[in-house]
C-alpha cells in the first residue's frame, strides 16, 4: 500500500463563521484563530481519500477558545453529520 499525504498551514482571515458555541449554547459568529490542513490518499486495493482541518476557533459572543476538527474521509464515521469533532466535546441541546 502506498499513501501520499501533504499538510498545509491556512492563513487566517477575520470572517465569521457560524458555529455553535459550547459556552453560549447556540450558533454564534466564531473566528477561526489558527487552521492546519492535512489530507492524503493511499492506493491499494481500494483508495481511501481523507481532508483533515485542526482549527483553534473563538467565540465572539463569550470570548471562549475551542477546538475543532472538521474531516472528510472515505471511510471514517466517528465524527457528526457535517464532519465535524470538537474538543471540548460539543454541548448538545436538549
């Protein structure tokens, strides 16, 4: 099996993004602090593709800094509906 992977570093730009806020409990504008990018394919049998951003991400509602991990990959179910992990663990509403 061969893998070829590359990582980009994103610069960051001051737009907001919605993203629901563990603090606020609901969608607010957040700004993405810092991005890396990671992706790669490996070639066997059957390809596997996948596209990894880290991002640190703030609040600007509440101030409060998380991070995220947004992934698409051929193979993986770990994460929500829109690929999305976040750590500390997203609050869901109930």
């Amino acid at each position: 099996m061969n893998i070829i992977y590359d990582t980009n570093v994103i610069s960051c730009d001051k737009n907001k993004h919605q993203i629901k806020c563990n603090e606020c409990l609901k969608i607010t504008d957040h700004y993405i602090l810092a991005s890396i990018e990671q992706f790669g394919t490996t070639t066997a049998d059957e390809d596997v593709y996948w596209n990894c951003k880290n991002q640190t991400i703030q609040c600007l509602e509440c101030s409060s800094v998380s991070f995220r991990t947004v992934s698409i990959c051929s193979e993986c179910q770990a994460y929500d509906d829109k690929g999305e992990y976040y750590y500390p663990e997203k609050i869901e509403n109930h």
